[in-house]
C-alpha cells in the first residue's frame, strides 16, 4: 500500500515546500550517499586530466554509468524516509545495485528516444537545404527538436522511480511513467523547471564566488582546471539529492492524480 502521507495530491508550491523541508531535515544522510560516490571519482578525473588533458572519457563513464547507481540509491533512501525509515548507506546502494540493470537500460532507452526524436527534424532540416536553410528554419526546426524532447523526459520522468519502489522492469517502467503522466505535463513542467532554475543559479553563483575568489592564488592552467573539477563534483553532490527529492515527491503526487482517473494496483515497498 502507498504511505498515508500520499494520500493526497499536492499543488506545485507545496510540492517544493515539502521537498525543501525533507533536504533540509535529511541533509547530511542524503549528501553522505553521493559524497562517497562522487568523490572517489575525482582520482580518475584528475589523473585524466593531468596525462591526457581531458575529462571527457571519464565524465562519460561518471554519466553513463555512476550517477546512475546513485540516483537508484538516493531513490531508496528518499522512499524510506517518507515511511519514516533510513536504512543505512550501504543499503540503499544494496538495493540500486540490485536494480542496476534495468535502471541503466530504462535511462539508456530514454536517451535512446530522445536521439531518434531527432531524426524527423534532421530530416525536416535537410529537406529545407541543409547548410543553406535560411535562419528562420533552423530556428524553427531546433525548437521543434527542443519542445518534443522536452515533451518526450517529461512522460518518462518517473521510469526510475517506478523501478525502485515497484520493483518492475526497465520496459514496464516506461509504460507506467507514460501512464502517471498522461494529462500532468505542464504540472510537471513547473514542478521540475523551477526547482531546476533555482539549484542552476545557485550552483553558478556558488562557481562564480569560489573560483573569483580562487583565482588570483592559481597561476597554473592544470591546478585552476582542478579546482573548476573539484567544485562541480561538490555541486553535483549537494544539487543532485534534491533535484532526485523532487522527482520522488512526483512520483507519489502523480500516482494519487492517476488512482483519481482509474483503479490504480497495489504495489509492495521496496524492502
């Protein structure tokens, strides 16, 4: 059964009021879970970046394959806090590895959409002259590309969620999220995008102030390069717990808008 605590739908602004007190009060437990993933990766991150004068391979890896095992991991953590648990770190790693495959494969397919959502407008694009289109086109085209992107992680922004805390699988995780978000869009839209554009200001400002302050003290390119590294991995590691809180409060709000619409089938929490 879902946790009585959802058992009702919650506008926007008490979604982030939620969020903001749930961060607030579970602060250092959930920073604690990406601190010892993210930071670990500054080694190869480094190393790359000294020999071979580039991050890029390694970011690769940390995207395509890290920072989902933290993402399933906060996940489980973010769950049990809502039924007043908290399992311990260990755990919730326990648990998103477990689940490893089908979160990798349920966030492989979403990008894989996302790619092929591009075809068309390439199309479209080449069509009207490739290189030679006028401006107006390729501007047209791109924010065509944009909005049906936008749309497309928008209907599957739960895939993830839905696997950690109904234990199904990558290709069911994708119907379930476009079934919970059938009609939500633009309530999803403002629920992602302004928390989106609060954390994006702060980690600038945040960036901005350390590095203007660093910077008279950093003659050389490498250890400036360092510091730009060692200060986006402590953003990730503060932002990314709350941006995953969000989506988890989603979720649960989204399931109540769904059961009003239909029957909606028990699911077990995830031990």
């Amino acid at each position: 059964m879902f946790p009585d605590q959802h058992a009702h739908q919650v506008s926007i602004d008490q979604l982030l009021g939620r969020a903001f007190r749930i961060y607030k009060t579970n602060f250092i437990y959930l920073v604690k879970i990406t601190f010892i993933a993210y930071v670990p990766m500054l080694v190869p991150i480094a190393v790359s970046l000294v020999v071979w004068n580039t991050t890029t391979v390694i970011n690769l890896i940390e995207s395509l394959f890290v920072s989902i095992l933290i993402e399933g991991a906060l996940i489980n953590a973010i769950i049990h806090i809502y039924l007043r648990q908290r399992p311990s770190i260990g755990n919730t790693y326990q648990a998103s590895a477990r689940k490893y495959g089908s979160l990798w494969l349920a966030s492989f397919l979403v990008g894989l959409a996302s790619i092929f959502c591009l075809i068309p407008f390439t199309c479209a694009w080449l069509t009207l002259g490739g290189i030679g289109s006028s401006a107006i086109c390729i501007v047209l085209i791109a924010f065509g590309f944009a909005c049906f992107s936008i749309y497309l992680n928008i209907r599957l922004i739960v895939s993830l969620i839905s696997i950690m805390y109904e234990q199904i699988d990558a290709q069911s995780s994708l119907q379930r999220s476009w079934n919970l978000t059938s009609g939500q869009f633009w309530h999803i839209l403002g629920a992602v995008l302004i928390p989106g554009i609060i954390t994006s200001l702060f980690g600038v400002l945040v960036q901005a102030a350390l590095l203007y302050g660093l910077l008279p003290f950093i003659q050389s390119k490498i250890v400036f390069s360092l510091f730009v590294i060692v200060i986006d991995q402590l953003m990730l590691i503060i932002v990314v717990p709350f941006s995953t809180l969000i989506h988890v409060i989603l979720y649960f709000d989204l399931i109540e808008r769904y059961r009003n619409k239909s029957v909606e089938p028990t699911v077990q929490i995830p031990v």
